[in-house]
C-alpha cells in the first residue's frame, strides 16, 4: 500500500467535516486525493470519487491503486450527481467550484441531494448568494470554517437539511453565520484585508474625475465597506 495521502490546507478542512463513518460522494474529485485521505484516516467505509473530465479521473485511479484502496473507493465520470444513485453515500463533498455551479448541481437532482444526511461544501465564488440559495432551499448551516492558503481565504460549509430560520442578513450571508457567531480568527484577518482593500479603491476613485459611474462606485464602495464594519463590530 502506497504512503498516507497529506492534504493541502483548504482540502484538510473539508475533509475535516465530515462525519466519522459516513459513506462520501466527492463531486468533482480532481486526483481523488480527499477520498483515499478519508479512508486512510478510517473516516469514511467506502467514498465514490467521480468527476466529469477523465484526465483527472485517470490520474485519481492511479493515486487509488497506488495506495491499494481498489476496494474502498470506487470512481465514476459523472456530470455533477449525474450517475450517482440514492443511497449510495451519506455526505456529498463539493469543493473547488463556483457557487452557481455549485447551485446547479445541487438543483438538478433534488431527490438525489434531498437523500444525502451532509453536504461539505467549499464555494470559491458567489459566496453570498451561495449562503442564501443554501437557507431558502431548506438547508441548516451547522457549521463553517474559513482557512488561508497561499494569500487566499476559503471558506468551507457543512450544511444539513432542517427546518428554516428566517433568512440570513446581508452580513450573514456575505461573511457566514456561524463564522461570525464563531468570531473565526481567519475571518477577522479576511475582514481586515477586505477593508484595506476598500479603503485602497476608494482612494483611488477619490483621485479621479468626478462623474456619474465614479459617484455610483464609490457608493458601493462604502457601502460593502459599511458591512464589513458590521463584521468586525461582531468578532472583536
């Protein structure tokens, strides 16, 4: 059997929600790296590991044999949940994708995500309205963590089916419920950097001509930079 896999900190924080013994679909698996991690650690009985392109597929069938785990983790080309049959898996794992497209596959086989008990989710765009598509479909987030890697913040969600809580805040959903709720040290750093990077824009537009487009960016500006102000007035 090939070496323990070691994950990158973003992957290791994905994997690190999912529940101990759950069965795991990973939808857009890459080199299969969370899979065969999951079930060296033991966390996971069985993963299916698919995504829609056979080059990564291939070279994740490789890193499988490689680490001798031919029977715990079977891999599938699949369009999002596409071939993935109900029942099959307990928590999905989608990381690494836009939130829209995160949304479209989440959308476009309801019965299929209504039949999973987790979703582990890493969005790496549309992060708001990722959040709220989540609430108003139903879904609970139960927790959330925020990791720095090479100069960027990825925040990672675990979200389970339950009954709604009214919807988030502009707040909520731009930075996470349960990060702020957390005062997540990470987020307090992607807050400061968020708001140096506004101040920097506004700066910029200040030294420009005047006009029509310049005036409605600069209310933007201030605007966002007004939440992230909420933001910091939580975590401290």
């Amino acid at each position: 059997m090939g070496g323990k896999v070691a994950l990158s900190r973003r992957m290791q924080a994905v994997a690190d929600m999912v529940t101990t013994g759950n069965r795991v679909v990973d939808v857009g698996c890459d080199h299969g790296y969370v899979s065969i991690y999951l079930v060296q650690q033991k966390r996971t009985t069985h993963a299916l590991a698919m995504d829609i392109n056979n080059g990564p597929l291939l070279r994740a069938r490789e890193h499988v044999e490689e680490a001798g785990l031919e029977g715990y983790i079977t891999l599938r080309l699949s369009d999002g949940l596409g071939a993935f049959r109900k029942g099959e898996a307990d928590t999905l794992i989608c990381a690494g994708m836009g939130g829209r497209l995160m949304q479209r596959i989440l959308e476009r086989e309801p019965d299929k995500t209504e039949s999973l008990k987790e979703l582990v989710l890493q969005p790496q765009s549309e992060i708001a309205s990722f959040r709220y598509y989540l609430t108003d479909a139903g879904y609970r987030i139960l927790e959330e963590t925020m990791v720095l890697e090479e100069g960027k913040f990825y925040p990672v969600i675990k979200a389970v089916q339950g009954e709604k809580e009214g919807r988030l805040s502009y707040t909520e959903a731009r930075f996470g419920p349960e990060l702020l709720r957390r005062r997540h040290p990470v987020l307090r750093e992607y807050l400061y950097a968020e708001w140096e990077k506004g101040l920097k824009l506004e700066q910029e537009l200040m030294a420009v001509p005047a006009g029509e487009r310049v005036d409605q960016r600069l209310v933007q500006i201030r605007q966002e930079m007004s939440y992230i102000k909420q933001a910091m007035e939580i975590v401290g």
